[in-house]
C-alpha cells in the first residue's frame, strides 16, 4: 500500500473513531458531565476538552510555532518508541502515564454538546491541515516521550488515543464507566 493510501486511510479512521466518541461525549448525561468517577480521575467535560486540545501542540508543529515540550532526553525517546508505540496503537495504553502539559484541560465546555462540536471540529482542522502537511512531506508530531510521528502513523496514534478516551465516558444507559478507566493521559 503506498504512503498516501495508508495516510488516506488513517485519516477515515480517525473521523470515524471522533464520530463515535462525539457521539458518545453528547449522550453523557448532565448529571455525569461535571463528575468525576474516582478521585483523581478527570470528568468527562475534561476528557472532552483534552481530547480537543491534544490537537493544538500538533498544529503548532506544522505552523513552525510550537509544539510539545519534550518530557524525556532525546535517547531515549526512540527505546520508548519502540518498547511502547504498537501497544498503543493496538488500543493499550501504558497506565498511569500523566498527559503532557500542553493538552491538560484547563477549562471545559458547559454542555456535552458544546464538548461534542468542539472535539469534531479540532478534529477536522487537524485532518486538513495535516493531509496538506503530508502532501508537502512534512505531516509529523513530535511526541514528548516518543519523540517524531510521521505521516499515517502520527494519525493512528490520534486515533488510538480518541479510542482510549472514549472507553472512559460514561454509558447513558446504566451510569457505569467503559472497561478501560486509567489514568488521564
């Protein structure tokens, strides 16, 4: 498969997995938007507004003014790569890992409507000014522990990340939390 169908195809996913964590952040009931599950567990207002800055250090990087701040020394950036990054783009996340920073919410929507369109949105500016970045060879993130992402793979990461969260929300079924609660990261 060439590059630009995998990046193509990374792409589809992602707007499908925020789709359906968009979907699943608007049914979260009113009651549920401002609570937190356990202490030091974020709402899912938080988790929301995480998953819609995790997406400005990125566009940072791609606009040259910005980006992550690097959390671990360059050496190791590539044996944590390589020790961690297929686990998490299988969907297993290491626990207790602390988000970096720059994607910490420090404010959130009022309503989980309000926390939906948000996280769509940023999604869809990240998408297009990404694949205009991958056109131009220069689609990449560099991550604070994992140091540089290319192309289709920095996607999948998003991806697997927005996949994580959403296993956090809340069911409006029942109240109960996904089966993967961990640490915000």
């Amino acid at each position: 498969m060439k590059a630009s169908d995998r990046f193509a195809q990374a792409a589809d996913d992602h707007r499908q997995a925020v789709a359906t964590c968009a979907a699943a952040i608007r049914s979260v009931s009113a009651a549920d938007w401002e609570r937190s599950p356990a202490e030091k567990k974020w709402t899912p207002a938080q988790i929301a507004e995480h998953l819609a800055v995790a997406y400005d250090p990125v566009l940072s990087e791609i606009d040259g003014t910005g980006g992550f701040r690097m959390i671990v020394p360059w050496w190791m950036r590539p044996i944590l790569r390589l020790r961690f990054l297929a686990p998490i783009l299988a969907g297993r996340f290491p626990k207790g890992v602390r988000a970096p920073r720059e994607v910490r919410p420090t404010s959130t929507s009022r309503t989980p409507e309000d926390g939906a369109r948000r996280l769509a949105e940023r999604a869809e500016v990240f998408l297009g000014r990404f694949a205009q970045a991958h056109g131009q060879g220069r689609a990449r993130v560099t991550h604070p522990y994992l140091g540089r992402l290319n192309g289709a793979v920095a996607v999948r990461f998003l991806t697997a990340h927005v996949r994580h969260h959403r296993e956090q929300l809340p069911s409006r079924a029942d109240g109960a939390r996904g089966s993967a609660i961990s640490s915000p990261a």
